[in-house]
C-alpha cells in the first residue's frame, strides 16, 4: 500500500513540476510577445544602437511586462527586430533599384540619387552613405546575374560546339563570328562595358567543351529495345 502512495507521490510531483514548467513557458512567451510589440511600436529607425533605444523603452508600462526577461534576451530581441527593420528597407530600396529604367550596369551613384531621391523608399532607408553600399552591392549582384544569364546564352548557340576552340586556335578570326551571332542578343549587349570579360566568359565556355568532348549519341542513354525482348 505503502509503495502505492509512493508511486502516486512521485507522479503528482512529475505533473506538477511540468505544470510549473508550462507555466514557466507561458510567462516567458508572454513577455516576450510584449517586448516585440514594444520594438514594432517604438523602434523605427535602424540606425539607433541598443544603449540609446533601451532609455526610451523603459518610459513605456510595457517594459514592465517584459520585466522577466534577461537582459541579454531584451538585447537579442532588438536586434533581431533591427534586422528584421533593415531587410525590409532594403528589399523597398531594391524594387525602387528594380522599378528605376535608367539603372544601368553602368550608372554611378551620383546619377542615380538626383532620379530617386524624393522617393520615400531612399529617403527611409537609411544614410546617403549607406544607400551607396547598397546601390553598388545591387549593381555587383546585377552583373553576376547578367554573365549567368550569358552563359545560357552560350549554351543556346548551335554553332558553337565542341570543336569551336579547336577551330578558334586555327583561325582567329572564328571569335569575331562567334560574336556576331551574339550581338543580336540582349544578353550579349548588356555585358558591352565589359568587352574582354566578356570574351574570356566565351574563351572559358570553349575550353569547358573541349574537355567535355563530343555528346554522347541521342540514344547512348537509354537501353537498347533489343535488349528488352
């Protein structure tokens, strides 16, 4: 009978410390909810480190709420918050980038920031000088997107084939033909400021053929019929 009670003991302790435990979640998950939507009410501008932030939270009855959590906790949460700001600006200032017909791989800051500079997408986002890393951080990831894209083109090219660098080491002059079935190409057009990359993404396209070696027979791959029966 004894072990009985024991055992009952033992398993009315296990449920009340989970309580507790739950308990102890919920208090935490609620504090939690209460800094967050302390953060997203008063905390706007990216650009305010924690130490300046954390004065003008405490004015607020919410701080209080949040009372249970750490320090360091409060500290994550707003940094968090600040990164969570700091994506969302910079994808507006992004389409803004996307929306602008005149950004070129070749526009300068300078150009751009006298069409853009009365839209509240830039004037939000953060400090001219900051707003300049981005411009240039956008054009670099551009003209990475703008060369895979011409890669693809060079995949698409019937004429050039396995045996073009061949070819191109006999005559020099098979380049300058390569590149006149190109030019018709906005993908070729768009790499303009950047001729002898351009060439050389070409040259390396040759050379990554000629190791491959001639394609394999449309039927290399699959079993023969023969076979089957």
């Amino acid at each position: 009978m004894r072990e009985r009670e024991k055992e009952v003991q033992r398993t009315l302790a296990t449920h009340m410390r989970d309580r507790d435990k739950e308990r102890e979640q919920h208090k935490r998950d609620e504090a939690i909810q209460h800094f967050n939507a302390l953060l997203s009410d008063l905390v706007r501008n990216a650009d305010n480190g924690w130490r300046e932030v954390k004065r003008l939270l405490r004015k607020d009855h919410r701080w209080d709420l949040a009372d249970s959590l750490p320090r360091d906790e409060k500290e994550k949460l707003f940094n968090e918050h600040i990164e969570t700001l700091l994506r969302k600006k910079r994808e507006k200032f992004r389409e803004l980038l996307d929306e602008t017909s005149e950004v070129s791989l070749t526009s300068t800051w300078k150009e751009i920031k006298k069409i853009i500079r009365e839209d509240p997408r830039y004037t939000k986002f953060a400090s001219s000088e900051r707003c300049e890393r981005e411009f240039k951080d956008y054009l670099r990831d551009k003209l990475m997107a703008a060369k895979t894209q011409f890669k693809e083109l060079l995949q698409e090219t019937k004429l050039i084939t396995h045996k073009s660098l061949s070819i191109l080491r006999e005559n020099q002059s098979h380049m300058q033909e390569i590149e006149e079935i190109l030019k018709n190409d906005k993908r070729f057009l768009v790499l303009n400021h950047i001729p002898q990359e351009r060439t050389q993404l070409i040259l390396n396209y040759l050379e990554e053929l000629d190791r491959r070696g001639p394609p394999p027979p449309p039927t290399a791959s699959e079993p023969s019929r023969r076979s089957l029966k």
